[in-house]
C-alpha cells in the first residue's frame, strides 16, 4: 500500500546569494535536500526536490558542488576556512613527513651497521642546521599526528563531535604539538644533545 504524497515546490539548485555574499555554512534552502516520496506500487524512492532539465528529458538536474559555484581558482572563495580544515589538512601532511621520517630512521640504522665512519657521517648531516631544522620539523609532526589521532580516537567514540567542541579540541591539539615540540628540543638543548 503506497503512502500519500504531499506534492511539495521543486527547490532550485542555484546559488541565488551571490558569490561572496554567504558561506556553505550558513544554512540555506538551496543546499538543502527534501524528504524522498514514495511512488507506485514498487515502493521505490524518488527524489522530488531537484527541477528536470527538458531538453535533457526527464532526468534531474544534478545537485552542483558548492566549490564549482565560485567560477575558479579566481574568483572569492565560497568555503570559509575553519580551523577543523587546517587540522584535517595538516594531519594528513604530517602523516606524509612521518614516512619521510621513517626513511631517514632506516638510513639511521645502514649507516650504523656500515661502521663508525659512514654513522659520524650521517651524525654530521643530521647535526648540519638543515638537518637539525628538518629533524625539528619531524618531532612536530610527531607531536601533532599524535594528537590528533588521539582527537580521532575520541571522536570514533561519538564524543566531541560538535561545531564548539572540534574547534576547542582543535586548539588543543595545535597547543600540545607546538609545546612538545619546543619542551623536548629544549631538553635537548639543556643536556647538550645537540
């Protein structure tokens, strides 16, 4: 038995706010999708809130993705940046320079076993000042995909999920990389490790 159907106005999916004007964020109807109606006796889903092109027939429009709308690379940008972007961003990149990490651990360990001369040479690289930058670079990026991993796990547990609190742990997580990072490099500093 089919359920009744309450014939609803087709929502355009234009951005109608102008470039610039509005942000994805802020909510409007036109990026917002209606409920499906049931038709027929199959039972299947149709959707009913996106108009049909006629001289495509009767196929729906499909929805346009809000960063095709802004024009390109050149015209105002249409998503604000949020500091929940910068983490998904930089969490990735972090998890780059750790395999980079990685491979200069395993150079660490040839030239250990190749003998004293070849690890004063690899000690000597790594003491250079591009060298100790890049091992800087390492340890916060440690300290960073560390914690956000954490903020991950956290998350997978259906916690802190909410606009405020993704940004507040956000902060947190930025604040904990950059103070490890310079907590253990001045250690290091202090007992003369580098």
């Amino acid at each position: 038995m089919a359920r009744p159907t309450t014939p609803r106005a087709a929502t355009p999916w234009v951005h109608t706010e102008g470039i610039g004007s509005a942000f994805v964020d802020t909510p409007r109807a036109a990026l917002k999708s209606g409920n499906a109606s049931r038709t027929g006796s199959s039972g299947a889903d149709q959707m009913t809130d996106a108009p049909t092109n006629p001289s495509k027939g009767t196929r729906r429009e499909p929805p346009i993705s809000p960063h095709l709308l802004t024009g390109g690379f050149i015209s105002p940008p249409l998503w604000r940046w949020h500091i929940t972007m910068l983490t998904s961003i930089l969490h990735r990149a972090t998890g780059v320079a750790l395999y980079v990490g990685a491979l200069i651990a395993a150079a660490w360990a040839v030239a250990l076993a190749q003998g004293p001369e070849r690890y004063a040479q690899f000690k000597g690289l790594l003491g250079s000042l591009p060298g100790k930058v890049v091992m800087f670079g390492l340890t916060a990026c440690l300290f960073y995909h560390l914690a956000n991993g954490v903020r991950h796990l956290v998350w997978d547990t259906g916690h802190g999920l909410d606009v405020k609190s993704a940004n507040a742990s956000s902060v947190i997580v930025l604040a904990f990389a950059v103070a490890a990072t310079l907590a253990i490099w001045g250690i290091a500093g202090m007992t003369g490790a580098l």
